[in-house]
C-alpha cells in the first residue's frame, strides 16, 4: 500500500474540520433522538411498497427542537464552506486536492488512534 502524502494544513483549517465533525455527531444524536416528523403525524403501517414501513404517531419538533435543529444546521453549513473554500486548497490542485481533502476528512481517525 503507497503511503499517503503528509500536508502541512494550517491550524484553522484543522479546527473547522474538527468543528464540523462535532456539529455533524451532535446533529445526528438530536436526529436519532427526535421524533420521526417534525410536525404531528398519525402512525402508519404500509406494506403495499417493496418492504414494509411502520411509523408511531408522532407529537412532532417542539420550537425549541426546531431551532437547534437549524443552529446546527447553520453552523454545519457554515463549517463546510469555510472548510471547501479555505484559501489551503489554491496551492493543492488535481489528484493531490482529492488527496488532501480526503486526508483531512480522515485526519482525526488518525489522531484518536494514536492516541
């Protein structure tokens, strides 16, 4: 296996992509932890498709679920701009920009493995 190319990403590049991993997992355990329907819903049960489909009822999002929803929301979308669009990625360019950016993703695997 070829080894993978080290990149010298600055500080604040690291600390957004960090960032936005922890936004993504916090926003993701709220997901799991809401109801499936934002607004208030009958359960269902149809198996009239490929594969049966079974929902209870759902109180839906209180206001206060639906905004930290859409903080996270916000914030994630925030993080993935500033992390694809940092001034690092005009001096990576072609197959080492799709190198680069795949070892950042990865970059904190690294880091809980080492350590």
């Amino acid at each position: 296996m070829p080894a993978t190319p080290a990149y010298d990403f600055p500080d604040d590049l690291l600390a957004g992509q960090e960032e936005l991993h922890q936004v993504r997992a916090e926003l993701l355990a709220l997901l799991k932890r809401l109801p499936w329907s934002v607004t208030p819903l009958d359960g269902f049960s149809d198996d009239h498709g490929w594969r049966k489909v079974e929902r209870p009822a759902s109180p839906g999002w209180t206001p206060d679920e639906q905004a930290e929803v859409e903080k996270l929301r916000a914030r994630e979308r925030e993080l993935a701009v500033f992390v694809t669009c940092h001034r690092f990625w005009e001096q990576v360019t072609g197959p080492d920009a799709v190198a680069a950016r795949a070892r950042l993703k990865h970059i904190h695997e690294k880091s809980i493995d080492t350590g």
